[in-house]
C-alpha cells in the first residue's frame, strides 16, 4: 500500500469537496473513490490535523479548550445577569 503525504491527502481532500465528483479527484490521481471519500470527510471534520500524527487528538484537544473558555465567559455573563436582576428587583420594591 502506497504512503501519501499529509500534504498531498489535503490537496486531494479539498479538490474533492469542490469537485462534482469525487471520482473525478480519484481518476486525476489514480485513487480509489473509497480513499478519496474518506479524506475528504476526514479533512471536513478536522480540517488540516485530519493526515497529521495525532491530528484528529489535537483537534478534540483544542476544541475541548475552546467549549471550556466558552463555558467559563457564559458562566460569568450568567453571574452578571443573576445580579443584575438581583439589584433591579430590590431598587423596584
């Protein structure tokens, strides 16, 4: 089985996802069309990691921080709202 750059599965990942076809990307290259399917869903869910070693952990990695510093802004804009609402109701009685 042939060994395909990291930078060659991106190039024909994107070329399939605007082709009309993937076969099309797949004649071009002399791949299957299963191969071609798979890193173009492959590049679609975890972008440029997706052929990297480890990419596909590094991209659950980052968006784990990024869902954790979007938790903690919410959590506080929560905080800042329950005492806003506090103080407005006691300033109303």
């Amino acid at each position: 089985m042939a060994q395909y750059t990291s930078q060659f599965k991106v190039q024909v990942a994107k070329e399939a996802l605007k082709a009309r076809t993937y076969a099309e990307v797949g004649k071009k290259y002399g791949l299957n069309l299963s191969q071609v399917k798979r890193w173009a869903a492959d590049y679609n869910k975890f972008g440029e990691l997706a052929f990297e070693e480890h990419g596909p952990e590094k991209f659950q990695e980052q968006r784990i921080r990024d869902l954790q510093r979007q938790l903690a802004e919410l959590q506080e804009e929560n905080d800042i709202l329950k005492k806003a609402t506090a103080f407005f109701s006691k300033r109303n009685l």
